[in-house]
C-alpha cells in the first residue's frame, strides 16, 4: 500500500530515504526551506514544497541535523 510521506529536509538523509521510497511507489514529498533553491536541483520539482506544509501527509520524517532540530525539541 503507498503511504503519503513528508520529508522534513532534502539533505543527504532525506534524499536517500526519499529515493528509496520513491522507488517502492509511495507519494513521497520534500519538505524544505525554499523550494527554488538551486541545492534542491537535483530533486523532482513537483516534489519539493515548503516545509511548512504539512496536510495530506500520513508520515512525517525528520532528516534534519540535530542543531537545526533542537529548537524544535526543546
């Protein structure tokens, strides 16, 4: 069954996970800062969106350094 994924963070992490569920046919998205950002060329377009949009998703992931998810933790 697909699941619907929000990556929160296109990174190393991010990028590998969502890969590999890409490729085993869920409805995968990344969640990042600025979607026209040119580090994100390499992603599908139509993939990526800004991280504060969150509806839709069924699992949200976390593939953020730790000094960046701190904040959010504390």
């Amino acid at each position: 069954m697909a699941r619907r994924i929000l990556i929160l963070g296109a990174g190393n992490v991010g990028q590998a996970l969502g890969g590999r569920w890409l490729a085993c046919g869920h409805d995968v998205r990344f969640g990042v800062p600025d979607p026209n950002n040119p580090k994100y060329a390499n992603l599908p377009a139509e993939r990526l969106q800004p991280a504060s949009e969150r509806r839709g998703a069924e699992i949200v992931v976390l593939a953020t350094p730790y000094a960046v998810a701190a904040g959010a933790l504390c």
